[in-house]
C-alpha cells in the first residue's frame, strides 16, 4: 500500500540537497564556530554566509538573525523576553485567539505574572478584524504577537497594516511566521516588524532549529544563559551543518519558487474540494479558499463524523492527515481555532481534520486522499 503524506503543516521531509548540504558540513567542516583557530574560523564562515542568506530572505539585516532550537523557543524569547524588558513602560500585550500555543502559553504564564493581554476574536474565515486591533491598542501596550497566517486554517492576517500602525507607536511589534515562512513575500521593513519567529523543519529543512529575528534597536536579555555565542543572545555552540541545511532550503526558496507553490497549493486544495463534491461527500471548509491565504492548508468539516474516526480510517487506508495543530495532536483537547472561529458548541470542532500540502505532494496522493475518505465517509454513513 502507498503512503501518502498529508501533514505539511506539521512538519516536511527534508530536501535532498539539504541532506547532502547537511552530510557534507559535518563531514568536513565540524569546528567550533567559537574557535579561533583554523578549524573554528572555517565554521564560523559556513555560520556567517548561511546567516546572510536568511537575513536577506525577509529583507533584514545580518546581525539581526539569532539561530534558535526552533519557532517555539523564538516565540517563546520574543514574548517572555519582551516583558522582562518593557514592563516598565506598560503591561499590556495584544494577540489573537487563534495563535499557536508556543505563544499562547507563555503569555498565560505573564498573566499569572501581573500582564494583561487582549486576545482579539477572528470571524469564520478566521480573519481578524483591523477594527478590533485599533480599539484594543492602548498607550501603555508594549508588545503586539499576530501570527503571519495560521497553521490549522490558513488565514492570512494583516500584517502590514498593524506594523503600519504600530510603527510609531511605543510598542514592538511581533510575527509568529512559522507557516507562513517559505510561502508568503515576508519583508520586516515594508511591514515594520520588530520581532519574527520562523522553523527550518518547515521549508524542508532539518529540524530543531529556526530563528528569531530582532530588529536593531530592539534589546532585552538574552533567554538562554551560558557563553557568548550568537552575539550574547543566545548562549550555545551553534549547530553549524544543521544551520547550513536551513540556508540551503532558504536559498531555494525564491520570490518565484514561493509564488509558485502558493499556485499549485491553491489549485490543490480547488481539486480536493471539487473531487470530494463531485463524490458526493457531505462537508465544508472550515476558512476561506480566497488566493490571499495560505494555500497549503485546507481544513474540512466533514459532518457527522469524529476526528478520530477520520483520522484513523485514513490512516489505515495510507493516508497521513492531521486533527489540527501537530503540538497538541496527543491531546483530547478541541482546536483552540475552531472554537474562536465557530463556538465550542458547533460540531465543526470534533468533526474536522486538516490536510496540507508540501513540495513533494502529488495529484495521485490527492486522490488517494479523495478515494480512502469517500469510502469512509459512505461506510460509516451507511
């Protein structure tokens, strides 16, 4: 039986350029990029190019580039950190309802702590209202978080319009842009973002790594303590073949490679919700299929049947899809976004799986997909 792979969303398989990008490093080039001698000095080159080719994917510059162990511990520094630093001018932060867990959980954490947060409502499409966020932002805010686009839905948020209203005021402004990283046209100066997380698992690239961006100008304590790597920003030998990997899979990542699979991804989803029509299958979309989102995300309500039922029977017919966020797939929790999005009483939040697409999914795997479900759907039906 063919295994198809369905959960891009959750994590990508690596290139295989990155694997031999990553093999040939480690083979030849293992020094300590913190060394002074020959060997050092060699890794700190591969560091230091590898550094370039990010920064300048999002329009950055290079010393603004820290490297992380992935999108949680970047979140997790941008929020926490940002406290730690800003809370004498204020302690008021802005999100949304539908942000991952790696921000929405530290932020509990500030909250226990004396923060106040404004966790702004989204509408079905999973949209955020511009109006909210202007009724919400106060003269003592000191950090606003709205992911790039949302990894259970796809809905794009407005970045560029809150960075153009933040850009004189007294508060940072951050981006969860882990989805979105690889897809959309990131670019922190044109949106005035001061703080950004991305995970290189996400673009084909290895994981337990990423990145968080700082803008120039924007300081607080560094989150892991020890040596004096990363500029002093974040203490630990940097794992040189892995962020060479990273670079890479950025560099194959053009403005019209992202374009492209922004492309086939919406022609993708358009198929899978036409064949599953044309088979009768009684669903929705959770979200919009609009060309502003991203498109290698489409999360379905397939009515009257439980997640679990759906994921399993998909499973044993090949077929990898997710119920939601990979984070909290072990949990018996519902989605945190379809409840923002539909209500905790609508069956959409037990009924749903999400299926992303990735740089290796086929149209064979799609219908795969379309098949297993169909029969699925018309045996328990039945």
């Amino acid at each position: 039986m063919k295994r198809v792979y369905l959960d891009n969303a959750a994590t990508t398989p690596m290139a295989a350029s990155v694997v031999t990008k990553m093999m040939d490093e480690m083979q030849h080039n293992f020094g300590n990029a913190s060394s002074t001698h020959a060997f050092g000095r060699a890794a700190r080159e591969v560091l230091d190019d590898s550094r370039h080719i990010i920064a300048q994917s999002i329009n950055a510059a290079d010393d603004d580039i820290i490297f992380t162990s992935g999108g949680t511990e970047s979140d997790n520094t941008a929020i926490m950190q940002t406290a730690i630093a800003r809370q004498s001018l204020g302690k008021h932060i802005i999100t949304t309802a539908i942000e991952h867990e790696a921000i929405l959980k530290p932020l509990a954490e500030l909250e226990k702590q004396g923060f106040e947060v404004t966790y702004l409502p989204v509408d079905a499409n999973g949209n955020l209202s511009l109006a909210d966020f202007k009724a919400a932002l106060r003269p003592d805010t000191i950090l606003v978080s709205i992911m790039t686009g949302n990894n259970e839905v796809g809905s794009h948020m407005p970045i560029h319009e809150i960075g153009d209203l933040l850009k004189d005021h007294q508060a940072w402004f951050h981006t969860d842009a882990v989805q979105a990283y690889g897809l959309l046209d990131i670019d922190v100066e044109r949106d005035h973002i001061d703080l950004l997380s991305t995970s290189a698992h996400k673009i084909n690239g290895p994981k337990f790594l990423g990145f968080l961006y700082k803008r120039n100008g924007v300081n607080f304590p560094s989150f892991v303590k020890g040596g004096d790597q990363e500029d002093k920003r974040r203490a630990g030998t940097e794992n040189v073949p892995a962020i060479a990997g990273f670079a890479q899979a950025v560099s194959e990542l053009t403005t019209e490679e992202k374009a492209h699979r922004q492309t086939k991804y919406h022609d993708f989803k358009q198929y899978v919700v036409d064949q599953l029509t044309a088979n009768g299958v009684d669903f929705e979309v959770n979200g919009a299929l609009g060309t502003d989102n991203l498109q290698h995300v489409l999360n379905i309500w397939v009515k009257g049947i439980s997640t679990y039922t759906l994921q399993t029977n998909l499973d044993l017919g090949g077929v990898a899809v997710s119920g939601g966020s990979a984070c909290t797939a072990g949990s018996l929790e519902p989605s945190h976004v379809l409840i923002a999005m539909f209500g905790e009483d609508s069956p959409r939040i037990s009924e749903s799986i999400r299926l992303s697409f990735g740089r290796y999914t086929t149209k064979d795997d799609l219908d795969q997909f379309v098949t297993v479900l169909t029969k699925t759907v018309q045996r328990l039906q039945k």
